[in-house]
C-alpha cells in the first residue's frame, strides 16, 4: 500500500444482467483530510456479501451506490488520525468504509471494535455475519429443541452458523448448498444433521427425506425456488425468517415469484418475518457473549475465506455471488 495514494474500486456502470468485472475500475486518489468529528482510517479488511448486489438496483435499507462512486462495504479499519472526541490513533473500528484504502468517517458512523487475534473474526463470527445468524434464527425463527431448522445458503457466513446454533439449541439442523463437496462439509466438519445439494434439481423430494416430520423453522437466504420447495413442507405455526434473497440478485429476475403464498401461509399459520440486523444492535453485548463461548468451547467452528489485495474485490464479490465461498469472504487490503 503506498501511503501518500488512497486506491479506490469504483462502481464505473450499474449492471443490467450480470455483474463483471468491467463494472469497476482501479483508481488513485488523496488520503483524505478529516472534518470536524470524523476520523481518518486506514482499511484493513473489507467485508463481501450478497448485499453488496442488491445495493446496486436500488436503495434498501441504505442509499443505493450509485455509478463512478466508491463501492460501497463494510470494512474493519484502523484509526490513523481523529477530530472526534472518543476515537484516537491505533483504535480499530468497523464502519461503512467502502472499497478503498483509506476513508474520512464521521465518527457517528463508526462502531470501536476490540482488538482481538484473529482481527478476521470481527468481520464473521463476531460482526454482522455471526449476529444476522443469532439474531435471525434466535429472535426471529424463535427455534425450541427437538425442531427440525432449515437454512438455504448453508454454506455462507451466515448459513454456515445458524445451523451450528441452531444445533447448540438442540434442533435436527439442515443445510441447503450447491455441490456435494459443500454439503459434505457441512455434515462432516460443522455437524449439521443432513444436506441438500440444490444443483442436484430435486430440492423438494431431498428435503422430503431429509425433514420426515416437516420444518418448523426456515432461515431464509436466498428465496425464489428454494423457498417455493420448503413453503408446503412447513408445519403449522411454522417460522420464516427472510435474511435474503440471493438468487434474485444477479442477472435477470426471475419470471415468477414463490408460489403458495399467502394461500399456504394461512393455512399453515406460518410466521413469516423479515429482519435487519441492526434491529437488534440493543441486545448486541449478549450475542457476542454467547457467541464468544460457543468459539471459546469449540461448540461454534468459524470458516472463514480471505483473499488478498483491494484489485481482487471485484472478482472476489462476483465470485462470492456465483457461490465460490465457504463461510465469511473478505478482503485484506
């Protein structure tokens, strides 16, 4: 990283199909000098999600990225200079950094971190990724022992450790993925009770086998067919707890939507909820506590795929996209 250039990925054209790599381009610009009540940081690790698509048709939760601007991203970064009280040089600090070396953040939007070895678990387990898990399926899915969970996206950050929880809560856990190599994983390394390879085109018949007595509990990732397969084998007063939607993210939408709804919503009594992790930011200190001991004791396995060099964002997201990863992506920059 040369210190007197800030590099920069900017999102050069929104995608009309399928993102690529001349979406983006490399650019230089300044290190940026820091306002009243901001602090300079230098980026460390950025953090890559499904969402980073979505943010591009349009705004969500967050203000759409818009063509020639920074990507946008979390990132775990390291305070270099501040001008606001309460944040010093040597300070770590997640925020929305963008895809970038270096950014000027009001302090506002900065959450202090904890120095900690790995620093990568403050990005997965510890960070959005292991909290939209315990939130998700916890709060939202509201799982009792003895049910049978199922999650799409198994095999993601996310995916890959609500069926750990939800197997810490005493439940039959069931992953969905792509490739029999995932869904080996899954069974083999982080004890979920079964998987089911999507590629495989039998998703209803394999979940028949695998839940018997149906699902109480669908964690949500992805949404379009899969969803479509786990609605008719809810039970009743089943939970839905929509994370995302993954599969409608890239390329062209699809033609139709889940069939079933509401009509199997209102015979089964189904609970379908959507959710934000930052819903839940007020109950934060007892999630990572409970999360810190289930790592602590082994009980919780963290995966986590890191490649090098803010140049390889692009192709790291798209890769991310077309389902390369295991557990939480990111980049050290």
């Amino acid at each position: 990283m040369n210190a007197s250039v800030n590099r920069q990925v900017l999102l050069v054209e929104k995608p009309a199909g399928k993102l690529a790599p001349e979406h983006f381009k490399l650019s230089d610009a300044a290190i940026p000098e820091p306002k009243d009540g901001e602090a300079l940081v230098r980026v460390r690790y950025i953090s890559l999600d499904a969402a980073n698509r979505a943010w591009m048709h349009g705004a969500t939760y967050r203000a759409a990225v818009e063509a020639n601007t920074v990507m946008a991203g979390g990132g775990i970064a390291e305070v270099i200079s501040s001008k606001a009280p309460g944040l010093k040089a040597g300070d770590i600090v997640f925020g929305d950094t963008g895809w970038q070396d270096y950014a000027a953040i009001p302090a506002r939007h900065l959450t202090k971190m904890p120095k900690m070895e790995p620093m990568t678990h403050l990005l997965s387990v510890f960070g959005i990724a292991g909290l939209t898990a315990y939130f998700g399926l916890l709060d939202v899915g509201k799982p009792k022992a003895g049910e049978t969970v199922v999650v799409s996206a198994a095999a993601g950050s996310v995916g890959s450790i609500v069926g750990q929880i939800a197997k810490i809560k005493g439940c039959h856990a069931i992953g969905i993925a792509g490739g029999k190599d995932k869904c080996n994983w899954l069974t083999s390394e982080l004890g979920f009770d079964a998987a089911v390879d999507y590629k495989d085109g039998v998703v209803f018949k394999a979940l028949r086998v695998a839940a018997p007595k149906g699902i109480d509990v669908y964690f949500d990732n992805v949404g379009g067919d899969i969803l479509e397969a786990c609605l008719p084998q809810m039970n009743n007063y089943g939970r839905i707890a929509c994370c995302g939607a993954i599969s409608q993210y890239d390329g062209a939408p699809s033609p139709t939507g889940p069939r079933g709804v509401p009509g199997l919503i209102v015979v089964k009594r189904l609970i379908m909820q959507g959710f934000i992790v930052m819903d839940f930011m007020d109950q934060r200190d007892k999630a990572l506590s409970d999360l810190q001991s289930w790592v602590a004791s082994g009980r919780l396995k963290v995966q986590e795929d890191i490649i090098n060099g803010l140049e390889n964002t692009p192709k790291a997201l798209i890769g991310l996209l077309a389902g390369e990863n295991r557990g939480k992506r990111m980049i050290k920059v």
